[in-house]
C-alpha cells in the first residue's frame, strides 16, 4: 500500500502498487546515489570522484538490465524519507544512519509504458540523497531479485556522456552469478540507463562529486 497525493502534493489517501501504477496517482519514491574516491587517480580539481551505478535484475518487470540509481524504492503507506536507510540495507547490505546521507533534494517525474501487455503509468515525487563510501565493491551484499551487479565510473565522465560530450564510459564492477559476485566491466552508453532527463543525471552527478571532495 502506498500514500498517495493530488497534483499540489496534498495526501488523499492509500492505494494498492497496483492501481496507483494504472491510475497515475502520485506517490513517493527515495533515490539514493553513493560516490566513492579513487584514492589512485587525481584530476585537475583533486582526486577523482567515482560514481556507484546499480544494473537491474533481468526479471525485473521495468527497465530490465538497465544501469540506475545505486538503491531506490517506493515509500509504503506510513514511511517517511528516512526509509531511504531500509533500501541501502535491502538492495546493498549497507547500513547507516539517515543523518549520514547528504540531501539532494526533491523532483517529481512522470512516465507511461506498457509491462506484459498492461499500460501503466508512473508518477513519482522523489526525495534523492547522496551517500560518500569507502566499501569495496566485492564487500557489498547484492539483494538478488532487485539487483544484477553494481559498477562504478568517473563522475566526470559521466557528466560528459549525459551532456553529450561522450558516447560511452567505462565502467568496472561486480555481478552476481550464481549467488557470488564476479569482477566485471561495461561500457555505458545513454540507452544503457534508465530513461530519465539527463539534466537529472548531471545534476545529481555533480552534487556527488561535490560530496566526494568534502569527505
């Protein structure tokens, strides 16, 4: 069961995941991105910041595969943002405190598609954080259903990818298989995320960095 609001963000009630999903009703969602320095590599404004990038599980019913925030979630009826902390430990096996988390903002995003032959449409209000890590990929604990692997890439140039300064990163990380994370490479590309504005990602990348040289 979600919270779910009008248009001016009022609250008007609960409903199933289901029906918000076909109805369009708006609802809350947390993003929470984590950045990470390479303590081997320095740029011009001091050390490189890196960015963590979660891959989609192949059954997940949207985006499958697909390159997204580090961990994200719905709030369900009740939560407030602090919930954010549940998704860390769910999704990443990291567990910290909500006062540890570096506040983005809020956005609100809107999209439709169709998943197994039934439309849908997504309206989320999202409250975003950013988190700086100095966990080693493999010392991470993938929640299988929810997560194929989790790469990491220069925050820069990701910034230069989603403004069109690029064509592709490279990315290295870990994948689940068969229960055990593996090293692994990638190479992104914009098609390789979930379709979202790239002034989102910018925006969101350069705040990540802005937390990696503060840390």
């Amino acid at each position: 069961m979600f919270d779910v609001y009008d248009e001016r963000g009022n609250w008007t009630g609960t409903a199933e995941r289901g029906e918000v999903h076909a109805k369009g009703l708006w609802h809350h969602t947390v993003h929470c991105w984590l950045v990470r320095f390479d303590e081997n590599a320095v740029g011009g404004n001091g050390r490189r910041a890196r960015i963590l990038i979660q891959q989609r599980s192949d059954n997940k019913d949207t985006n499958p595969g697909c390159f997204d925030i580090t961990a994200a979630g719905h709030l369900e009826a009740g939560e407030t943002p602090e919930a954010v902390v549940r998704e860390l430990e769910e999704e990443l096996g990291v567990r910290v405190g909500f006062e540890e988390l570096a506040d983005f903002g809020i956005i609100r995003e809107q999209e439709s598609g169709i998943v197994g032959g039934v439309e849908y449409i997504d309206a989320e209000v999202s409250h975003v954080y950013g988190l700086s890590t100095s966990i080693d990929l493999m010392d991470f604990r993938l929640q299988e259903e929810e997560v194929a692997g989790l790469y990491e890439a220069d925050a820069d140039e990701l910034i230069a990818l989603m403004e069109g300064n690029r064509e592709q990163v490279r990315a290295t990380g870990v994948r689940l298989q068969d229960g055990v994370l593996r090293p692994a490479e990638a190479s992104l590309t914009c098609s390789s995320f979930v379709s979202r504005d790239y002034d989102y990602y910018i925006s969101v990348f350069k705040f990540l960095k802005g937390i990696a040289s503060r840390s």
